[in-house]
C-alpha cells in the first residue's frame, strides 16, 4: 500500500514547514514556507554557512545594518528554496510590522522587487502577514497589485471571513496552537474527533466552501500526526519535516475527511471592523495566541539581528 504521505499528497496539497534544503530535496513538498523561527535556524546551519558569510561581508562593505543584512539573507534562502520546490516560497513580513499596514505594504513591496532582482517572479512567492485587521487590510491592497499572501496566525473564523471578504489568496489556521490553549486550560488531551484546533479548521473550511470562497485554506503547527490526517482534503497543509517522515513511514488507509461536496452549509457573515475587533475580543484563546505568536515571531526577529550584529562586528 502507498504510504499515508503519498496517499495525503492525492488529496491535498503538502508544503513543508521548514527551510532545511535537505528536508525539501528529501520530502519533495510543492510549496515551502518561512517564519523567522525558521530562518534563525536556516543561517546557523552549515549548509548556509556560505550565504551568510557571503552577506556578512557584503554587509561590512557597504556599511549595511544587521536589519539590512537580514533582510538580504531572507531573500537568499527563500531564492535557493524557490528552486527546490515547484510551488511557492512564503516569505514573512517583520512581525513588529503587525499592526502598520502602510509600513506592511512597504515591506511587502520591497520583498518582491528583491525576489525580481534574484530572477524570483512574483507568482512564486506568497507574502506572509499576521492576520490583524492592518494586516489583512494590507493584504487587500496587496492582492489588488497582483501580489498574492500568505495570512498566518489564524486562531479564529471572524479572522478566516475577514481574510475572505479581503481576497486574500492563502490563510494559515494554526491547529497545534488552538489545542495546546485548551489542553492547558482544560488539563486534558484530545482525540482528532475533538481536537479543537481540527475542529477550527474543519469549520472554516465549511464556511469557505459552502460560501464559495476561493481563498485557500492550508492547516499549519501541528502536533501529531492524527491531526493531520483529521484533515486530510484540506485545501493544503503546511508540515514539519519530523512529521512528513512519520507520514511516509505509515503505511495505513487513509480516508478523505474535508471535501467541497460535504462541506456544512454556514450562513455568510458580514465583518467589518467592528465586527472583527469584537469577534476577536470575544475569543481568549484567539486573542491570546494571535498576540503571543507576533511576540514570539518579534523576539526571534530580534535573536537574529542580535547574531547578526555580532557577525557584522566581528
């Protein structure tokens, strides 16, 4: 029998949630996706080392900051990546940035012209922005420009509709981060039946497909490997390299749980600001990992300008 990897791979779209370039030649994902957690990683393995030490010194050269340098070495990894993967390369705008579309557009848009001076065209990368309402607005404005993102740090639907009513192409719900909440807060473990954050996912994948949202829906931060294959059919799934290999390793029959023909029908939902603010304060657990995710993504950001700082000073 095909593995359970490939038989995912039949129905639903497998990225790997890594940079680790011998990770995607081994696993062979269509898309790859990038959060500073994972860069930080990246440039302090060996098989970057040549691309860091070419970007410290270009660094030292030219006077550049270790923001600038940073910002270099993003779009190096994500141009190497973009040549071991088909699909796209997501490529995260600073987390700090959450809350300041106008200084997220800028980003974004410095993000692309730097893949088009490395040969990247614009259809192969995917812009990633947290999914604040500056963020999702950001993105409306971006995909209206033919560039086309990535909103991560979903925890809740009035995000998901937002997101929807924005154009927005892709949208990353968090599924580990919801259940790790719960089973802190209820001292307990779940079975993939009632895994809160599958059934976060498998609701607003309903509300997309019975509403007839084009935007993709791609499950990331898993735990194990029953939560994804809860969600087998999915639109996409973004998953680490540990849990591919447990993928591949398995060999069990694998059943289609999400599908656009037996999606629940849901109402559609107005959202606006209002609406959006309210729905978001209205939920502790969105709340809380929405703003624990950008500080955590901030505070990696800052590891890595800090080690960049000491290469450039050294």
């Amino acid at each position: 029998m095909a593995s359970t990897l490939d038989q995912l791979r039949d129905m639903t779209t497998v990225v790997a949630d890594t940079g680790d370039m011998a990770a995607i030649k081994a696993l062979r994902p269509i898309d790859c996706t990038t959060n500073p957690s994972i860069l930080l990683k990246v440039i302090q393995s060996p098989a970057s080392e040549e691309l860091v030490a070419r970007e410290i010194e270009a660094g030292k050269a030219h006077g550049r900051t270790p923001l600038q340098v940073a910002d270099a070495l993003t779009i190096g990894v994500g141009a190497q990546l973009a040549q071991l993967v088909p699909g796209r390369v997501s490529t995260e705008v600073d987390a700090d940035l959450s809350f300041d579309r106008a200084r997220s557009l800028e980003k974004a848009r410095d993000i692309v012209r730097a893949y088009a001076e490395k040969g990247v065209p614009r259809d192969r990368i995917l812009i990633k922005l947290a999914s604040t309402w500056e963020g999702i607005r950001a993105a409306e404005i971006l995909e209206a420009e033919g560039i086309q993102c990535n909103l991560t740090l979903l925890f809740c639907l009035e995000q998901a509709v937002a997101c929807a009513e924005a154009g927005v192409f892709l949208i990353s719900p968090f599924v580990g981060r919801i259940t790790d909440y719960y089973a802190k807060a209820e001292g307990r473990t779940f079975s993939a039946e009632e895994d809160p954050g599958v059934l976060s996912v498998k609701r607003i994948y309903d509300y997309y497909k019975s509403n007839g949202v084009q935007t993709i829906v791609m499950g990331a931060s898993f735990r194990n490997t029953g939560q994804i294959t809860a969600l087998a059919g999915c639109d996409r799934l973004t998953i680490s390299p540990a849990l591919l290999h447990e993928l591949a390793g398995d060999e069990s029959e694998l059943t289609r749980r999400l599908s656009p023909d037996t999606a629940r029908p849901m109402d559609r939902l107005p959202m606006d600001e209002a609406s959006f603010r309210w729905g978001l304060n209205a939920d502790p657990m969105a709340t809380e990992k929405l703003a624990d995710g950008i500080r955590n993504f901030d505070a990696d950001h800052k590891k890595l300008l800090a080690l960049l700082a000491d290469k450039l000073a050294a």
